[in-house]
C-alpha cells in the first residue's frame, strides 16, 4: 500500500515536471533557423586569420587605442577550476595574465568589459548561484592598478553581463534584461563620482519595459542555428547612446 502510493506521488511529480518543461519550450523555447550572412558577401573581400589559440572558450574582449587586446575566458566554464588565470592581455604577440597573475584570485567571474575614454578598463563580475553581489572594478591600463571597484547590494543588476562608460567617465551603464520574461527588464546606471561620498547613492534602477533592446522574449539572433529568447544584453550597447541622456539623468 504505502509503495503504490509512492509510485503514484512520483508519477505525479514527474508528470508535473514534464508538463512545466513543456509550456517553458513552447513560450519561450521557441526560435528561427539563424539565416546565413555571409553568403552573400565575396570572399575575396576578408580573409579570416587566427590570432591566438585559447586553450578554454573566451567571454569577451575590449581593443585599446594602441591595439592591444584585453579579453576573458567565459565566466560559465569555470576555467579558474583549471587555469590560473582567466583575464588576459594581448599585447606585440604575446599573451599575460591582466592586470597580474596574483590579481586573479580577487576576480570572482568577469563577463563584460570595455575600456573608456580615460585609459580605464572596466569589468562586470555578474552575481552567480554561489556569488551573491555583482561587482563592477576598473583599472588603469598604464598602471595596472584598480581604481575603481564597486559591489551591488544583493539582488541588483543580478543579470547584467555587458557594460558601457559615457564618455565623461562619470556613468557606467549596466543593461540588465532578466531572465526570460520572469524578471522586470532595467538599465541600471552607476556613479562614478557619487561612490567617493556615497556608495549607494551612485546607483538607481529604471525599468525598460516593452523596450526592444532588453525585451528577453523578443528573442536575440546568436550565431548559433537557433536563436534563442535569452538575455538581451548583446543588443543594449547599439541603442545605448540615442538613450543615455534619459537613463542618467
């Protein structure tokens, strides 16, 4: 008696489970074959050349005024399981840990990054199942040193994986789409300048919804066969400067 009831309380369960799986694939698993955009190009017109051989999938990467390259291995690998080191640069052919290899230990997952007017590259070390605060640092390319850091309270900018700096310096831009449609879409716009008296005050929330650029249904082409209804922090960087004015201000 007391099997046939666990048999039936798990039959339950996983029909439960099997029906949930289903409306989350057909809301929002959905997609379109990704078109190819290269046919029509001439190949005479580009040639592709191979520059560095990583040993473990990159994340990002941001380009210098002088061209050096500074880049990441993907946050969701956990390559620190493996590598010493997991943010780079490359500089005259030759690849090093950035800013140091004793400075890798302080990282705890960068994704985004970009370098802005005043020589500083900033990441974004978005918040993770075991990490609760995302954390924004920049650091002085000349110098090495970090100059910047911040850490969100709990729960904000939980999503964000991209960042933008306005040209003053004085703004750092979080695109925070959510995930799927669970979560209110929001640019989160930082402070530069407020965290030296105040490292709340420097920071607000404003909800974007029904805007295209961080609408997680809208679904966002990835060069991948399908493209999928994920995060759309990939698209928030183009319309990024028609919007800046409204968002920090």
């Amino acid at each position: 008696m007391k099997r046939s009831v666990v048999l039936r309380s798990v039959s339950f369960v996983v029909l439960g489970l099997l029906v949930f799986l289903a409306v989350v694939k057909f809301k929002y698993g959905t997609g379109e074959d990704y078109p190819d955009l290269g046919a029509s190009l001439p190949t005479e017109s580009f040639v592709l050349e191979k520059l560095i051989q990583l040993d473990y999938p990159p994340g990002n990467l941001a380009v210098a005024k002088n061209g050096d390259v500074y880049f990441n291995y993907h946050p969701v690998a956990k390559v620190e399981r493996f590598s010493p080191a997991t943010v780079f640069k490359w500089s005259n052919g030759k690849v090093e840990p950035f800013p140091s290899l004793e400075a890798q230990k302080d990282f705890q997952g960068t994704f985004g990054m970009t370098i802005d007017k005043q020589d500083r590259i900033w990441f974004i070390e978005p918040a993770s199942f075991n990490v609760k605060h995302t954390r924004v640092s920049a650091f002085d390319l000349n110098t090495k040193k970090r100059v910047e850091f911040f850490e969100f309270p709990e729960g904000q900018a939980k999503f964000a994986e991209d960042i933008r700096v306005t040209a003053d310096g004085k703004y750092v831009i979080l695109p925070n789409p959510g995930l799927f449609s669970f979560t209110t879409p929001s640019v989160v716009v930082y402070s530069v300048l407020n965290q030296e008296s105040s490292t709340r005050s420097g920071v607000r929330r404003r909800p974007f919804s029904g805007y295209e650029t961080v609408d997680a249904s809208a679904g966002i082409r990835l060069p991948i066969r399908r493209s999928t209804p994920w995060c759309g922090s990939a698209a928030i960087g183009v319309h990024l400067s028609a919007s800046i004015a409204s968002v920090a201000s």
